[in-house]
C-alpha cells in the first residue's frame, strides 16, 4: 500500500457513507491506524465485523490482507460497503449478517470491530442508524458476545483489534478475552469531543454517575487480544 492511498482512506476521501449507514469517524480512524501500525493485517485473512461504510475493511485490503471478510446487520451498510470497495479498487467480501453468521467461516487470522458501543436507556431493535451506536445499559449488547466469540473466530495466534467507549467497560473486555484464552493488552487510548449522541445522552449518563457533571468527553480505547 502506498502512503497516498493510506491517506485517501485516513482522510475519508474515497469512503461515503449513504443516508442511514454510520459515517467513519475518529472510533473508524483510531481503528484504521492500530491496523496499519500493529503491522498484523499483511498476508493475513482479516474479517471486520460491524463495517458500516466498509472503512476499515477497504483498510485491511489496503494494507496487503490476503481476504477480507466484512459483516454488517443492514443490508443498506453492506451495498455502501461493498459500493466503496469498488471505488478504491479493492476486493472485499461483504455479507449480510452478525457474529452468528461470521462462526460458520473458517477461523481468521485477525479480527476488526469498531461495533455500537454507545450506553442506551433501552436496549437497541429493529433496524436504522441507531444501531450503528446503541448498545444497551452499559454499551456492551455487541462486545460482550464478541469477545465471547473471539476464540472461535481466530487461528491459534490471532489478533482481535476492538474499540470501544470508556463507558461501554473496555476493562470488562480485557477481562473477558483474559479468561477466554487471550493476551490482552490496551493498544491505544484517544480523548475526543462528545459527538451528537453522547450530547443526548450526557444528562442520563450524569444521573447514572457514569458521567462527571459537564464533561463532554470520552476515552476512546482500542483492546488487542492474542489468542494463545
């Protein structure tokens, strides 16, 4: 991969997201640039859960993944995903479906997620954007069954690259992937404004006590798990 075609996708030039399909963000980018400076996705067979616009699957196959196998619950996403793909040039395998449809494949050699992880008052249904980022109580309706997941998912010596909130637990997912046969290690942390959502839900994180009063920020933090 070339540092142009790095930077078309860091600076979201070739990536768009349609009406109803999350748009890349700083969780998206953060999440491109632990990728690309782990240096694991060269010549490995890569499956990006979540992929909403196909951000950082477009990335993986940028950075030299042999295949690359994208998921996303809205078929919406998954056109735009695949629609992006093409426009870069790369090949992407982009399905409809969620980590029940991902344990049918043969394990990979890294796993990517940057899934819904925002806290809600009610649990996340039925279809929108909404989905992209409600994650119930306490941001955890995705992460808790992928890094439950995350052993079948990997080849013995795979990397799952996941990143998350501060208040959606990123201490519960070193823990959980600790017990389930993983070294675990946080890969970066990033201080960010409060976009829209967290705006809306700062008040209900206050009367929570999961939010400090007027703070209107949070700690973006990507966990990396080695399966052992």
């Amino acid at each position: 991969m070339t540092t142009a075609e790095y930077d078309s996708i860091r600076s979201l030039t070739s990536v768009h997201a349609d009406p109803g399909v999350y748009e890349p963000q700083e969780d998206s980018l953060l999440l491109c640039d632990i990728a690309a400076q782990t240096g694991v996705v060269p010549g490995a067979r890569v499956l990006d859960m979540c992929t909403g616009s196909g951000a950082v699957a477009i990335t993986a196959a940028l950075l030299g993944a042999r295949e690359v196998v994208a998921f996303d619950i809205s078929a919406r996403a998954v056109e735009c995903a695949q629609r992006n793909a093409r426009s870069v040039g790369v090949e992407v395998d982009v399905r409809l479906g969620s980590l029940a449809e991902a344990a049918h494949l043969e394990p990979f050699d890294v796993v990517l997620c940057n899934p819904p992880y925002v806290p809600s008052e009610l649990p996340p249904t039925g279809m929108g954007l909404h989905r992209a980022w409600d994650a119930g109580e306490d941001g955890r309706t995705v992460l808790d069954p992928l890094c439950s997941a995350a052993a079948d998912l990997l080849v013995p010596g795979g990397v799952l690259l996941v990143v998350h909130s501060e208040f959606s637990g990123p201490r519960r997912t070193v823990n959980m992937l600790s017990g389930n046969g993983f070294s675990v290690a946080e890969a970066s942390r990033q201080i960010i404004d409060f976009g829209p959502v967290m705006h809306r839900r700062a008040e209900w994180l206050e009367a929570r006590g999961v939010l400090a009063p007027g703070c209107r920020t949070e700690e973006l933090v990507v966990v990396r798990g080695d399966k052992r």
